[in-house]
C-alpha cells in the first residue's frame, strides 16, 4: 500500500478451510477511522490494486520470474514467510472459493522459491533456522562462534547470559532457533533475533565427553586413550543424524574407539568409530543366525546414516 494508507485496512480470519492449516482470510476497508481524502469507490480500488501486485509478486515466485520491488516491499518480503521451514509449502489463491488443492489460480512458494524471490531483488534474505552447532569460541566481548555442517561459521551475540557460562562449553553443542540474515550462498551474514539457544543435553555426549578422563592402560593395564577428534567424530554423528536410534550402550573400545549399540527390528546393530577415523557398521540377528559388518572411510558418513535409517524403518 503507499505510505500512509496501511492502517486504513484490516485481515480478518473468517474461518478455516478444510485441509491442512488453510485460513481463510477477508480484506476490508476501516471507513470510521479514515479522513475524507479519497473517496469510498477510490479506497476500494487501491484495496484491489494492492492485493492485485501482492497476487503478482506471489505469481513471479512460483514461476521463478524476475520481479521489481521497491525499498519498503523488499522489507515486507523478506518478513513474509521467515518461519516456512524445508518441505513446506505456502499456497495462495486470491479467489475465496478457489481449493488450494488445485492448481488452477493457485500459487505455491516453498523455502528455495522464497529465497530465490528475494535474493533476485537483495543480497541477503531472512530465515528462521533451528538445528545444532558446536560452539567454537567464545571473545572478551561475548562474542559466540559456531559452526555447522551445513551453515559453516557464523557468529552472535546472546546478551542475556555471561560470556563465561559459554566459555566453560567450548566444545560443546548447542541446539538453536535463529531468525538470520542469509546471503546467496545460505551462509549466515548475520543473526537477527534469538529465539532459543541451549546447550544440547544428551547422555550419549555425556559419556563420550567422560572418556576424556581415559588414559593409556584404563583396562587392566590395556586400552588406549580415546582421542580428540574420535570423541568429536561421535559426538557430531548423534548432533546430525535423524532419526537417532536410542543407544542401550555407549562404550570406549580396547583400540581407542567408541562404540555405539542399540536394538531394532529384532537385530542387535553396532556403531563402532576406529581409532584409525574409519567407522564400521555391523549388526547380529538376536533370533538367527544372519550377521554383518562393514566398514567405511570418515567420508562415508551419509552411507551409515542412511544404513541406521533402514535399520529403524519398519517394514
């Protein structure tokens, strides 16, 4: 709407359309609370003009076409569809009785459609993210460094508790919910709002951070310590794997591995990560007699996970 016209309108919820979260919306005109500028057939017609562009905007993110927005509508955008998360899909008809399950007048916007809407009019978007990271350090001044797989390094500030409860956590991994700035290439240019961060509470990455306390000889005399960067290779695999299967055993191993058991579809599975940063994967039918082992480069990961998902499913 141009400037000053915003509040001489409303969005009202008039129902809900069957289906999975379908509002149904009704734009109208506030006629008390407006001054005698414009007359009443001109307010309307902006009313349609406006939902007219919005229409077309949508329309230009579905289709992936270019579009031309001004300062206060690239604003708007990007405040538009932050929470729409992976695999969900925003659907608009500008027609009220128009089912959102047709394709007809129908336009449909998911994350990458939204982010390729906005990244053609801006350098960065907004997003709220949520997900895991291990903090990486913490400055004289607060601030946080993380990292994670998928969103590399970034950074914030968390004003509402002391640097030093971050600094005894280096290492640690923490579970977010982020509303960021990203740029092009989904890095994280900077963080907007906080909506949660909390050190990531596992028993798994409790007793695999005990093993630190491990030295050479902690069985009878045998068994290596278990090292760095093998604690830090099975912790990162409970963070980023789902599903998780629930461990009945989390064990250092005599070569200075860990190991990881649980129980599913009647076969008893292992994770072991090798002290050599290779990880075999084998599993015992509990009932029979059929087994299975199978090792992989530290490179692999996406195979055992995918195997661990096999596992769980139930056929």
């Amino acid at each position: 709407m141009p400037n000053g016209y915003s509040d001489w309108f409303k969005m009202s919820l008039r129902g809900v359309g069957d289906g999975s979260a379908i509002p149904q919306l009704e734009l109208s005109v506030l006629e008390e609370k407006q001054t005698p500028l414009l007359p009443i057939d001109e307010r309307f017609r902006l009313m349609e003009k406006a939902k007219i562009k919005f229409g077309k905007i949508l329309e230009a993110a579905n289709d992936d076409s270019s579009v031309v927005l001004s300062h206060t509508q690239i604003r708007n955008f990007n405040r538009f569809l932050t929470n729409l998360k992976p695999g969900e899909i925003f659907k608009y008809s500008s027609k009220s009785d128009q089912p959102l399950n047709s394709d007809l007048n129908v336009v449909s916007i998911d994350v990458e459609r939204r982010k390729r809407l906005l990244t053609k009019v801006t350098a960065t978007y907004e997003q709220r993210i949520q997900g895991k990271s291990r903090l990486k350090g913490v400055d004289e001044n607060g601030l946080l460094r993380f990292f994670n797989t998928d969103l590399r390094d970034f950074s914030l500030t968390d004003n509402s508790r002391p640097p030093s409860e971050y600094g005894s956590n280096i290492g640690g991994y923490y579970e977010f919910d982020l509303t960021v700035l990203r740029r092009h290439d989904d890095s994280i240019h900077s963080v907007i709002t906080i909506h949660d961060i909390s050190l990531l509470d596992h028993p798994a990455i409790d007793a695999i951070d005990a093993m630190a306390n491990l030295e050479s000889g902690w069985l009878d005399g045998y068994g290596h310590s278990i090292s760095q960067s093998i604690r830090d290779a099975a912790k990162r695999f409970i963070v980023i794997t789902n599903p998780l299967p629930t461990f009945y055993a989390i064990a250092p191993t005599e070569e200075g591995g860990i190991l990881l058991e649980y129980e599913s579809n009647g076969w008893d599975y292992g994770i072991e990560f090798n002290a050599d940063n290779s990880f075999t994967f084998f599993g015992i039918e509990i009932k029979g007699k059929a087994e299975f082992s199978d090792t992989y480069s530290e490179n692999q990961i996406q195979i055992l996970q995918d195997r661990i998902r096999e596992s769980l499913s139930v056929s």
